[in-house]
C-alpha cells in the first residue's frame, strides 16, 4: 500500500473528536432511570366490575320481555274460570 492511502490512526480519532460531540446526560434523569429499573415494583391490574352491570342489564332485558309477553298473552287469549274460552262459548 501506499502512504498516501494508509490511514493514521491519531488522524482518524481526531476526525471522530470533531464530528461526534460527547454528551453528558442528566445525573437527576441518570439516578430516576436507575431506581427505576432496579427496584421491583409489583404491578398489579385494575378489576373492572362493568361485566356485573352488563349482566345485570342483559338479565333484566330478559325477565322485563318474558313478563311484557306473559302479560299480553293474558290479555289476548284470557281463559275463563271453569277452562271454557270464550270461542268455545260462542259456537254454542
């Protein structure tokens, strides 16, 4: 190889020194970081009970539409007391 295109080594760092600006981080950021990731801290999920109000909701709907429809079946096909309804009356 030729010298003109071997590189110098202290020349090469010297360049690196130039273009690449050392920074100094933050002690007050370095220090929460640390504690951060080196304590165990317990993590724990939040219980949600909307499921309870979603199946009482659910439920309600069910009894409220049984009972609208019991109410109309007495209303529109009513049985008299002794078993007789009322189209059986009539063809008499």
């Amino acid at each position: 190889m030729k010298k003109s295109e071997e590189v110098n080594s202290g020349q090469f760092e010297d360049e690196l020194k130039r273009k690449f600006i050392r920074v100094q981080p933050d002690e007050s950021f370095v220090k929460n970081l640390r504690q951060k990731l080196s304590e165990k801290s317990s993590t724990s999920l939040e219980n949600s009970k909307k499921y309870l109000y979603t199946l009482f909701l659910i439920l309600a709907g069910v009894f409220s539409g049984y009972f609208l429809i019991w109410i109309l079946k007495m209303i529109f096909h009513p049985k008299h007391r002794n078993g007789i309804s009322k189209i059986q009356q009539a063809s008499r």
